[in-house]
C-alpha cells in the first residue's frame, strides 16, 4: 500500500537502456533493467524501505531473445536486466525512501562519472529538484574522457575511477569529511551541475528530503528543447 512509483522518463532524440540496482539486503525491483525509446515512459515501483540507485545505459546492443549484449556506458556485464555491478562511466540517482519512516532521501551523483544530462522531480510540489542538466561530456577534461572501442568519446569518468587514488575517492588517510576535499575535477562538476553530488563527502551538500509517500520522475536529456514534464 506504501510502494513508492519511480517514473522512468526518456526525452533524449535516441534509445537508452535504463537499469536499476537495490543496495544491500534490499529486493530486486522487476527485471532490473529495461529499453526506452524517445518520448517513452516506464513506471518501477519500489517498496517500502527501499534503497537503490537507477541510471541509463547508451548505445547498447542486446539479443532480444536472451536478453544479453553489451552498452557503451553503464554495463550490467552485458545483461538486460542489472543483477550485479555496473561499469561506469554514469549518471547515478540514488533513493533511500521512508528513512525512519518519515523521510525520503534522494541525489543525483557523478562519482561513477556522467553520461546522460538526468533529473529527478518529486510529486510533492514542495521538494527539491536533484539533478545533473548540461552537457558534462563536453566541458570534460581530457584525461577523463571515456572512449569507445572506436575512439569515439562516449562519456565523463569521475578522477576516483580514472585514477583510484585515495586523494580521489577519499580513502584511507583521505576518509572523513575533515579530509576529503573538493578537486579541482569535483569544482568543475559543481560548477556545471550544482544539484549533484561531486565527490564522496559532497553528500550531505547535495542530497534532498521529501516526505515519505512522494512518488518521483527520473527524466533523462531533461534539457530536450522539447521537453515536458509528466
């Protein structure tokens, strides 16, 4: 009676391939993953106390048949359906609804990186809108430029994948919101998506509370001249 219906939204001018993930000890939602075409909707909805994170998959290739294939940013190692791990670069929303029963908590993050401009609206007029909107792949700096087996650059890598330095991920002597600092890489990502966490300990800057019960809309390329909201 509580579940909570994510809407899954595609305004960008081609075919993307959501998927979804729960975290740890939370249930599967459906298939896991899905195809979209421009202008299609699809509606997931999750359970109470659901935690997990959602993100799309780009110029993808799958057997229709089997289900399997491959997608240039946010693999689920070559499954339709996510049942694992994922391969960034990409845009991630994370949710963690009815936190104590009182309050959903959702944020857009680039610490897998970017692929798709994403957005997430709520139901409740009230609550923030979280988010990613310009165009990261073109404002990303050179030695974190994700490129496809035919050299063509196909998404941003965050500087904790592309170089897996502790000073990146904010790891060992850098753990800790006393130690782990914005780069120069997190400025730039700020400077050009403000509504999304940038680095690990961005978080709490960066993530938005709704009252439990909420419905949401993830829209992806919500920055389509034609966009509309639904």
């Amino acid at each position: 009676a509580q579940a909570t219906k994510i809407r899954l939204y595609n305004t960008c001018p081609f075919t993307i391939w959501p998927a979804w993930l729960p975290s740890d000890g939370h249930p599967q939602l459906g298939a896991g993953g899905c195809r979209l075409d421009s202008w299609q909707v699809m509606d997931v909805h999750a359970s109470t106390r659901w935690s997990g994170k959602f993100w799309g998959r780009t110029n993808c290739q799958f057997d229709t048949v089997l289900g399997t294939g491959c997608c240039e940013t946010g693999d689920c190692s070559g499954n339709l359906g996510c049942n694992s791990t994922f391969s960034p670069p990409a845009t991630i929303v994370e949710f963690d609804l009815h936190h104590n029963n009182v309050l959903d908590h959702y944020r857009v993050s680039l610490l897998a990186g970017y692929n798709l401009e994403v957005r997430v609206t709520s139901s409740n007029l009230g609550c923030g809108v979280a988010g990613c909107s310009a165009d990261l792949n073109s404002k990303c700096p050179p030695e974190l430029i994700a490129w496809n087996p035919r050299g063509m650059a196909v998404g941003c890598s965050s500087p904790c994948v592309a170089f897996g330095a502790d000073e990146f991920c904010c790891e060992k002597e850098h753990f800790g919101a006393d130690k782990c600092h914005p780069s120069v890489f997190s400025v730039l990502f700020k400077s050009c998506c403000p509504a999304a966490a940038t680095y690990p300990f961005d978080s709490w800057k960066s993530a938005w509370n709704c009252s439990a019960g909420s419905d949401y809309t993830i829209t992806f390329c919500p920055s389509s001249s034609s966009s509309s909201s639904l």
